[in-house]
C-alpha cells in the first residue's frame, strides 16, 4: 500500500479486462492498484487440480484466435507467448456420429493466409454441395465488400435474408456462433455476427488461425503480479470492496470490506454487472446502474472425460449431431487413464439442468459415436464444470443496450467484456474493455 492509501487508480477485478486496464495504466505511467477479491487472477480463465487424477485443468477450454490483438498484448507484455501453440492455418477436423469426417484446412494457394485461404478451405469441404458452398463464397463475398446490412437482425434472421440454406446454417454458420458468441443464431445479434465474421474468418494475415494454450490457464497468468510490482503497480488479493465511494458525482475511492479506505479520482471496475450493482452507493439512482439489473446470461458446460483407451492424433475436432460441440485432446498422467479429452458445449440451455453423472455419460457416448476408435472404450474418471452465467448474451436489444465504458460518475469507468466493444464476450472482447478504460481515466 502507498504511505496514505492515495493511488494514480484503483482497478477492481483481476480477471482479464482487470489485468488489461492495469497494464494500460502503467503503460501511460500510472501507478495503479489492482483489488481481487479472491486468491486467484483471470476471473474466469482459471485452472486448477483434478484431485482424482492430479491434471491441471481450466474451468473452461479456451481459445484464442489471430486476432486477438489486444489479449495477446498482454500475454507478450508478461513473455508467456511461449505457452501458446499458434496452428500455421485454421485447421479443423470435423467428425459425425455416422463415423464420416471431414477437413476444413484454411490455407490459399502458395501458402496465402486470410480470406483467400478461408475461401478455399470451404470450397474442399465434402459435406456441403455445390450449391451451398457457392451460395456461401457469396455471401463472404458480401462481406468483405461490406454490402451487408445487419441492422438489428438476430444472426438467424440475417443469415436467412442472405441466401444461406437450413443445412449452411446448421452445419457451418451455427457452430460458429456457438463457439464465439455462447448463444444460438435465433438468440445473438447479427451485427456482432458480422464483426465476428470480419475480424476473424475472413480478416488478413492469420487472423483466423487458432492459438490453443498450452499450459494451465492460472500458469498463462502467473507472472503477471510481478510485471505489475516491477513497474510500480501494486495487487490486492483475497480482499472484497463495500463500496465505491462518491461525493457530488465524483469518485473519491473505495471502502475494502475490512474497513480501509482506499483513496483515488480514478476507479475502473472490472467485474460482472451484478456484482456492480451492489458495491454502487444506493443514492447513486442512475438508469446507467439500474440497467445492469436487466442484461440476460448463457451458460457454458465444459467436462474432462478420461478414457481407458487411447484418443486419436487429433489436437482438436468440431463434431456434428451431437451436444457436445468441441473436443479437445490434452495430456494426462493419470496412470489407468490412456487419454484425457476436454468438451465443451455453449449455450447450454437445454443440457445444464441435467446431473453431472448424465451429461457425462451423454458426452462420452457422442465420442464414441464420432470416433470409431473410441467405441469399447470406459470412462475411468470424468469432471463437468457447469457456468450458468458464463457470458453475456448478446442479443440485438442487449447490443444496443450495452453501457459504454465511462460512466456518468467523474473518474468512474466500467470494463468487462460485457461492456459496450462491439465484439462478443470473449477473451479479446474482456482485454479490449480493460484497454479502452485504461484510456478514460
């Protein structure tokens, strides 16, 4: 702590959008203290031990795309870029419950990144007709040339005003949405859709390669607190806020849960609206706050199965007809276990009331349906993770409704990557909000 408890800022919140805001404030050369009110960093892009098997896993898989340029600020600004395999090009195996599969490798003609090589990897995929795959080189077409018009459409509605067929969406467009925007094409705003589409699939360079960590997610981020301290930043942990505090519309500070009064004209919070909501003075009637009450969640289940039989050489597969929408391919040293497989299913509405044992055995059953290799093989051990609220749905009414940054207390600016960035609530989406906060103070 500084001698009288005053700081150049005050940021609330060590997950992703937190530790962005405070990298940018000492970038600016601010001192800034950053409060978390547990032991750990990263909000939710956590790991942590398996206790059966002694695995470290994430509470939830997480990829990164080319394009996250404002989260990969950060990993290379604390030196963990090393920790992170970067694919050469887009590359995803996918597989159905019939055993038939398929490729989408994104690489162009002389080893042309970007939308060339998307464009191209589309076009080799077997499970689209010729039809679709034209309709579907249009419409990216559209795209790039900006003609489309998303308004305030659903990404279904929109995507169905563009030409695309039922089995396009269902077989392509759908799991994307799954996997970037946690909510179904009926449900998510075609506008961010779009910016989604721009940015990645059919950006430049490899912006749409993926980047898979390779390490527990709490080891991506453990170096940070010593770049904060090295740099004259401080962190918190393990202690809550009361309150922000506010005098004539203008922050003062905050009261930590044990009473200390901690002094700053410049607060940024970095943790989800409800949590906001509560440590915002009641005399603060403000429909900016009020508003936080009203935004709508989806829920993300993710589950570690370990398998008595080997898994295939395949790092990662979108598979087709099932719940489950991704599997990814990780190490184990479980001594019975001969592999470990992480799933994840998004927007899971329909699946996340069910008990962990059923969606367990649900999952390992579409493995086995997908992967021929897989059939015979028991589940020695498995873990589901179930996040309720994982995400923000974006829906076109939330898009709209999404508060910006600066808030209308003076000093008081809001980050999370539920905040106003235009982009999903993501990882880059989080970082980009910390950046943008950072700017404002």
């Amino acid at each position: 702590m500084s001698p009288n408890n005053t700081f150049d800022a005050i940021i609330l919140g060590a997950g992703i959008s937190g530790m962005s805001a405070a990298m940018h404030c000492i970038k600016q050369g601010k001192s800034p203290l950053l409060i978390e009110s547990t032991a750990n960093i990263g909000g939710r892009a956590r790991s942590f031990e398996d206790r059966v098997s002694g695995d470290i896993i994430d509470n939830g898989q997480h990829v990164m795309m080319g394009c996250y340029a404002s989260f990969f600020e950060l990993i290379k600004e604390i030196g963990m870029m090393h920790k992170i395999h970067k694919q050469k090009y887009l590359t995803i195996p996918f597989h159905f419950t019939n055993g038939e599969k398929d490729l989408l490798f994104a690489k162009g003609f002389a080893g042309l990144h970007g939308s060339i090589g998307m464009a191209l990897g589309m076009l080799r995929l077997n499970f689209l007709n010729g039809k679709d795959k034209r309709s579907m080189l249009l419409f990216a077409l559209r795209l790039k040339l900006g003609i489309c018009r998303p308004g305030s459409m659903t990404a279904m509605e929109f995507l169905l005003s563009e030409a695309q067929s039922g089995r396009l969406i269902e077989l392509i467009w759908t799991p994307v949405i799954l996997a970037t925007m946690n909510g179904k094409p009926e449900e998510v705003s075609a506008k961010v859709f779009v910016t989604v589409l721009r940015l990645a699939f059919f950006g430049s360079g490899d912006a749409s390669s993926l980047y898979i960590p390779q390490c527990g997610l709490s080891e991506l981020f453990e170096p940070f607190e010593a770049w904060m301290n090295e740099r004259g930043g401080k962190m918190l942990r393990s202690m809550g806020v009361s309150t922000i505090d506010i005098e004539h519309n203008q922050v003062k500070g905050v009261t930590l849960q044990d009473g200390t009064k901690l002094f700053s004209s410049s607060v940024i919070t970095a943790i989800p609206p409800h949590a906001l909501q509560k440590i915002i003075p009641d005399a603060l009637n403000h429909s900016y706050f009020s508003e936080l009450g009203h935004i709508n969640y989806s829920p993300i289940v993710s589950l570690y199965l370990w398998f008595d039989k080997e898994f295939p050489e395949i790092q990662l597969s979108a598979i087709m007809d099932t719940k489950t929408q991704w599997i990814f391919k990780k190490t184990t040293k479980m001594q019975s276990a001969k592999s470990l497989l992480a799933l994840t299913i998004s927007a899971g509405d329909e699946i996340v009331g069910n008990s962990t044992e059923e969606i367990a055995n649900l999952c390992a059953e579409e493995v086995r349906q997908c992967f021929p290799e897989m059939r015979g093989a028991n589940v020695i051990h498995w873990k589901v993770i179930k996040e309720k609220s994982a995400t923000v749905l974006i829906d076109p009414d939330t898009e709209e409704r999404r508060p910006n940054q600066k808030s209308p207390v003076d000093g008081l600016v809001i980050a999370g990557d539920w905040t106003n960035t235009g982009l999903p609530a993501t990882l880059e989406g989080a970082a980009l909000s910390g950046k943008i906060a950072a700017s404002l103070i």
